[in-house]
C-alpha cells in the first residue's frame, strides 16, 4: 500500500474483541526508515515484532521506506518512499530531475553529495507529514530508532522510540578503525546525523531498548535520563529456530552473521582464529552470513591466511535456508566487539547450535554465563576465540550440553511473544500519560474566562 492509498482508505478497523494481553486492541503505526529482513536488526525486529502484536489483536500497520520490510499476514505495509539513494547496483546515484518531488528529496540529495547520511532525517519529515495527514487513525507511534527531528512534532498520538543501542558506537568504533585523517574525516561526516538523534533522544517521554547494556549505553552517550529508558528484551522465533536431527552436522562448519566492512562485528579476530584453528582442525570453515567485502581489512586477512577456500559467503538467503545453515554447523559463533542484544546469538542458541561468544556489550545478557550455555571469551581476542573453538569441534558431548542449555535458556527468556506483551504495555502507559496531559490541557483552556 502506498502512502496515498492509506490516506485514502485509512488504517485497518480496530476489533471489537479485546486484545490477548489484556485491555482493548490498539492501532499501532511502527515507523521502519531501513527494513531489509537480510542485512541488519531492524528489518527482523519490525517483521517478528509486528506480527506478534498482530497476534495478541492489535491493528500494526508498518510506514517504511526502502528497503521495505518483508510482513507477515496480518500487519499492513505503508510505502514512505525515499529516493533510494544507496540501492544496489548503483549506491550513491544521482536521481534524475523527473524523481524529485519536494524540497525534502533535495535535502535528501545534497546531504548524500556532500558525505553525509541523510536518511533518519528525512524520513522523520516524511512520517510527520503522513501522519498529520491521518491524524486520529493512531493510537501510538512506534519509532524504530529513527531519531529524528520530524518526530518532535505533534503525531496526533504518543510516541514510543526504540533504541537498540547508540549509533555513536559505531562511530567511535569505525574512527578507531580507521587508518588515516582522510578516513576519519569521512567516518565523521557520515555519522554527521548522531547528533540529531542524541538532541531528539534527549526529548523523548518513553524509550525502549533490548539490553541493560543498551540502557547504559543510551544514558551515557546520549544523555537520556534513566528514568525514561525500559528494557523490552527481543528474542528469536522458536518455531522457526529449533532443532532439526534430520539435518546432518557438517564437520567443522563454523557459521557466524557479520558483514566484513563493519569493523563493530569483529570478523577479521574470527578470520584470524579459523587460521589458528585449521592447525589442528584442517577440516574447519567458515560460512559468513553477510556482505563480502572485496577490499578492506578482513579480505586482506583471508588472503593473507590462505583461507580463500576456508571461508564462503552467503547473502539474500530465506529463512528456512539459514535456519538449516545454523542447524549443520557444528558450532555458532558472535565474535562482535559490541552488540546492544545480539539476534544471531539468541537464534543459534534457539536451533540447539553451541555457541561460542565475546562478552562485548549485551551478548553475556543474551548467551549466558560461559560453560553454561556458551563459551565466552572477550572481544577482540583472536586466540580465545581459536581456543574455544577448537575446544567445541573436539568435544561432541560439550556441544551438545550447550546447545540443549542454550535453547532453554531462549525459551525461558527470549521470544518475540514476550516481546510483543512487554511493547504493548508500554505502548498503554504512554496513551494514559498522552492522554491525561492532553485532558490537563483542554481543562486548563474551559477555565472562565480563557478562549477554548
């Protein structure tokens, strides 16, 4: 559906029986400025969190731009469109004189041209002008780390923001990373937009995240008072997730999710540990569910190990075709330096995959304490990581003990039903707040003597 589809048929009728966690079902607009389901969290948290508060009787409609989310039946998709500037196979077009639409587009233009990423906030311009073209169809505004100026204005209902973890953390881990003043001039430029999302973070009423982790993280790099942040953790789909014995184990298949051009994912310690690994264990691999780099730090490594037969990657797979990845690897591994919560490691855990993890961020609050239900081991260390490894591919017995643990403890802790409760009640305390301010004010305003 398009944005002008849905002003013209509106949001899809509230039921009239009640919701499953509770009171009455709620109309729910879930703002998605970046929805690819296969590179990223946000995709999967808008897919597996929408579906699931489509379950419990809400009406979710998603407003989205490209890559537009991939939905489950039930949830409504709203098309917001961008000029899809950094589409595959030309990023950083330049769009012809007929796409342009409005003053928002060039704005979106200039701030690419000069090396900027302009797409929070001109998405945020393009959700307050939606929505105060249907003003009244909402109960709440769910915003998925948008974080931008857009959003302060008045949506005709609460606002709710998730913050999976601060942006600035990427950034600061991308200027170390980074091997000259050219660089690291880019690096800065390109992350030109954390400063919007830290003055709007500032001024939010109710923010979610996924991780203690994250709440700290939030309170010290954007100065969001603590107060003001809830822990909702996400999970992994358990049905979709789950053992499988008809899969055979590939013998030393080692599978992670990472993209080689994020130095935040850790995968050249990884590459550098199958080096040390194969060793002893000549049969180890690694499958990388991610984007190949052909340039960089990490394709320097594969080739400087020798390991361009050692290592595949996978990209655009479905999900049943990465839940059987996960299944036949003998061991999963999140070699991140940090993570706000960390999907891949609560996925692997949930097919009965042993896991081996860094203790970076929020992964000990995902993975569990080591010996337990993983090995841990801390981030940025190449020959931990070989060592715990190399541990999982000897011992059958031991993956198979962490594997049972580690889906146990997901299911105890971590499913995106649970997750979906835990957004609802919050959703409900921000309409009660909304919504007696908003009595204060019109009282205040029938007071004799004051014009209404």
């Amino acid at each position: 559906m398009t944005a002008e589809t849905a002003r013209a048929v509106g949001s899809p009728p509230l039921r009239a029986v009640p919701a499953a966690d509770g009171d009455g079902p709620l109309r729910i607009a879930l703002l998605s400025y970046k929805g690819n389901p296969f590179c990223g969290g946000q995709g999967v948290y808008v897919r597996h969190l929408s579906r699931e508060l489509a379950r419990l009787g809400h009406s979710v409609e998603v407003i989205g731009a490209q890559p537009y989310p991939v939905l489950d039946e039930g949830v409504t998709l709203t098309e917001l469109p961008s000029l899809d500037l950094y589409r595959q196979p030309d990023p950083f077009r330049t769009p012809g004189r007929e796409e342009y639409r409005d003053w928002v587009d060039a704005l979106e233009v200039a701030t690419m041209w000069t090396g900027g990423f302009p797409e929070p906030l001109t998405f945020s311009l393009r959700a307050r002008r939606h929505l105060a073209a249907r003003r009244g169809d909402f109960d709440v505004v769910h915003d998925n780390q948008t974080l931008g100026y857009g959003l302060l204005a008045d949506l005709g209902a609460p606002l709710v923001t998730t913050i999976h973890h601060p942006v600035t953390v990427d950034r600061r881990l991308e200027l170390d990373a980074a091997d000259n003043l050219g660089r690291r001039l880019s690096v800065r430029r390109w992350y030109g937009f954390t400063r919007m999302q830290e003055r709007v973070a500032r001024r939010l009423p109710r923010v979610l995240t996924v991780s203690g982790s994250s709440r700290q993280e939030i309170t010290e790099h954007l100065g969001v008072r603590p107060e003001r942040i809830h822990v909702v953790p996400i999970g992994a789909d358990t049905d979709l997730f789950a053992p499988d014995p008809a899969v055979a184990e590939i013998p030393g298949r080692i599978v992670t999710t990472s993209s080689a051009d994020v130095p935040l994912k850790g995968l050249i310690h990884l590459i550098e540990a199958l080096a040390k690994v194969r060793t002893e264990h000549p049969d180890a691999h690694l499958v990388v569910v991610g984007k190949r780099a052909d340039d960089g730090p990490v394709a320097q490594a594969i080739e400087r190990f020798g390991l361009a037969g050692a290592v595949e990657f996978v990209k655009g797979i479905s999900d049943a075709e990465l839940v059987d990845l996960v299944r036949g690897a003998q061991v999963a591994c999140v070699p991140s330096l940090y993570e706000g919560f960390s999907l891949p490691a609560a996925e692997a855990m949930a097919t009965g995959t042993a896991l081996v993890a860094t203790t970076g961020g929020a992964i000990p609050e995902v993975a569990g304490p080591d010996g337990e239900t993983c090995l841990a081991v801390p981030p940025g260390d190449a020959g931990a990581l070989a060592a715990a490894l190399g541990r999982l591919l000897d011992d059958g017995g031991l993956r198979r003990r962490l594997g049972a643990a580690g889906r146990q403890r997901v299911l105890e802790r971590f499913t995106w039903r649970q997750a979906a409760i835990g957004t609802a009640e919050h959703y409900r305390a921000s309409l009660a707040r909304w919504t007696a301010a908003r009595r204060a004010r019109e009282g205040t305003a029938a007071r004799p003597g004051r014009p209404v």
